[in-house]
C-alpha cells in the first residue's frame, strides 16, 4: 500500500492531523495499535484552548462540542480558604472550553469514513523504516497478516511510549526532563461540580483540583506521594478528603457518589527536540509531556499538528518545503513557554517534599501577588488561554 503521509497513532493529534490534510486532498492514513473500542475509552484532559476548537470547527466535527462543551470564562487559584479568581474573559477577551477528551476523540474517529480518512485499528508490532529516504515504509502485522505501507512522510502522533521516536538515532537526540516526587490521585463521578469553574488549590492539606467535564460530572485530583498506592484509597477516603479541602471555598461543596474510575497519575515535563529526522516529523506526546497543571497537554498537540499540516499542505500544494524546515523550531518555541507555564503552576500548587517553611512562604507570597496584581493575574491568564499560533 502506499499514501502521501503515514500517521502513527490515533489519538488528538493523530487524527486531528488526519483530518486537515484529508480536507485539503492529501491521501494519509492513521495507524493505531489499539483497538477503537480501547482508544475511545480512554479519559483524558478535558480543558481546550482557541487553538484547538478553532481547530474543530475549521474542520466541521464542532457537532458535540458545540452541544456540549462548557464555555468556561475564568478559573480560580485557592490558597488556605482564599479563593483568587483569574477572570480569563475580561483579561484577554477569550474563553476556554470545557469538552472531554474522551469525546473529543469518538467525534473524530466518527466522522473519519465521510471524510475518507483511513484508522487501521489494531496493529500490532509497527515499525517505522528508512526514514532517512525518500520513500520511508510503516510495517505491522494486521489479523496475523504482515502489512506495508510506503509514504511520502511520516507522521508520529503516538504517544511518549509509541514506536516513532525509537526511530530516531541517539546521536540525533537532544531530550529534557523533570519526573516529579509526586503523582495526582483522581476520580471521575456523575455527580454535579462543587463549584462553576475549575479550583486549583494549595491548602494546609495539600493540592487538590476541583474540575469537571459536564454540569453532571466532575473530576477531582489530590497529591498523593509517588508511593501511595491506589488499593489504599476507597472511594469513601477520597471523598472525605476532597470535602475537607473544597467544602470550605467552593460555592456547592463536594457531592458524593460511585466513581466511574480512580487512578494515580505521575507528573512528568519532558521535551525531546528532535522533532524531525529526514522524512519523519514527531507531534504530540511522542515529542513532549507537561505536568497536568494548566491543561497544555491536549493543547500542545494541536499546534503541533496546526503547524505540520499548513507545512505538509504548502509542500503537496506549492512545492514550497520552507514550513517543513521550520516546523521543529516553531513548535518548539511554544511548546518550551507551555512547558514553564506548567512547571510554574505545579511548583506554586504544590508542596514538594524537599520544601520547608521557607519554600512555602514563598508560595504564599506569590498567591498574595498574584491576587492583588492585575499584571499578574494577566500574565497567568494569557498563558491557561494559549498563546498565539
């Protein structure tokens, strides 16, 4: 088989991918090595930027969104019972909205046959071949059958654990990375937000994030240390955790109910800077991870992927390959402010281990800045919107 571009992965990026370089013409096909229904199950990160609804409704598949995505206008930073809120509307006349990554994803695969858009799901053992060349190859095995395909390039969307970067020679790479002393224990319930907008805390029991994905359901996360483990956790623990740090500063309090799913996510900012080598061109989390504080991870793959496909679109179009050649270095430069967005939240948000009294002082002092500087909360605004393409 052969196509002009081969895309590993079917998550945001790939598909999102996918479907640009689909609406301009240009033969690609997306392979996954998950099965749909795996795929579509997985829960992810629910707050998007401009960026990526502007992405969506360029594209049409803006259906579910538009019926259920929450606009959301501002967000709050918590700190003891003090609630700061960032007023992202009023200071930079945008808005984010709120739409489950986990829909996000169906609404793509869904519309992919009417756009002619190719996802070979399950296909185990994929290898990415001579992309050094002019003609680089995609080989897996599909039902037990080996299969080929030869692209013009290669798209790797496929995650921090996925086959593309390994494409890469080591001498090529050039990789950054910070692994927290820390991960995030969450729960997703049907059960109505505590309170209207998002609230990052840093109380005196620690952090805790007060989100949701619909005015029924809500997602909540904790710090917990790297060795807490999940089977320590009831539902009934969690809770009364999350009512002790959020029933005093949010409008509702925290509701009750069965979980939908519980997991202990670790936090990690990684960037690996080889993001092109010859014919394969890395997006997403192939190339980079941020801690969750600041929702840049879905974000981030979609400029990634607005970037690639206006380069892959002006080389089939005009025969121009200048945005091919600058496409690392764009992305790059947003991706590195998302990066220390990220990092500042997570390090103003959280109590770190090595951390003493001073440290903590010092958290306090920048949450007193932040809520008495309008400069301040502009900045921080600015940067959770998403900066400029």
């Amino acid at each position: 088989m052969k196509t002009q571009v081969a895309i590993i992965g079917s998550g945001p990026a790939g598909l999102l991918l996918g479907h640009l370089l689909r609406a301009s013409g240009i033969d690609c096909v997306i392979i996954e090595r998950q099965s749909r229904d795996y795929v579509e199950s997985r829960i992810r990160a629910g707050v998007l930027e401009t960026v990526t609804t502007d992405l969506l409704h360029k594209l049409g598949i803006d259906a579910g969104l538009n019926a259920a995505g929450l606009m959301e206008e501002g967000f709050n930073l918590a700190t003891g019972n003090t609630l700061i809120r960032i007023d992202i509307a009023r200071l930079t006349g945008k808005h984010v909205m709120v739409y489950g990554q986990t829909e996000l994803t169906r609404d793509l695969i869904d519309a992919a046959p009417d756009r002619q858009l190719e996802i070979i799901f399950e296909a185990k053992d994929v290898e990415l071949n001579d992309v050094e060349s002019e003609q680089p190859f995609v080989t897996f095995t599909k039902d037990g059958i080996a299969q080929r395909i030869t692209a013009d390039f290669i798209a790797g969307c496929d995650g921090f654990h996925g086959p593309s970067r390994r494409a890469i020679p080591a001498k090529k790479i050039r990789e950054f990375e910070r692994e927290y002393p820390f991960g995030w224990l969450g729960i997703l319930a049907d059960v109505p937000p505590c309170h209207p907008e998002l609230i990052y805390s840093n109380g005196p029991r620690g952090f805790a994030l007060a989100s949701m994905r619909s005015p029924t359901r809500s997602r909540y996360y904790i710090q917990v240390p790297l060795t807490e483990r999940l089977e320590d956790w009831s539902e009934e623990r969690l809770w009364g955790e999350l009512a002790a740090r959020f029933d005093p500063i949010s409008k509702h309090g925290v509701t009750r109910g069965s979980a939908l799913e519980m997991s202990i996510a670790p936090l990690r900012s990684y960037v690996f800077e080889a993001m092109r080598h010859g014919r394969l061109f890395l997006a997403g989390d192939a190339a980079h991870i941020v801690p969750p504080t600041g929702a840049k991870g879905l974000n981030l793959a979609a400029s990634d992927v607005a970037y690639l496909s206006d380069a892959l679109i002006a080389h089939y179009r005009d025969g121009s390959d200048a945005a091919l050649e600058a496409y690392a270095c764009r992305a790059l430069s947003r991706i590195w402010k998302a990066e220390r967005f990220s990092w500042y939240l997570t390090k103003l948000m959280h109590r770190f281990p090595e951390d003493g009294d001073f440290e903590h002082r010092m958290q306090i002092s920048e949450l007193d800045y932040v809520a008495s500087s309008e400069a301040m909360q502009r900045v921080i605004a600015e940067n959770y919107v998403g900066l400029p393409l």
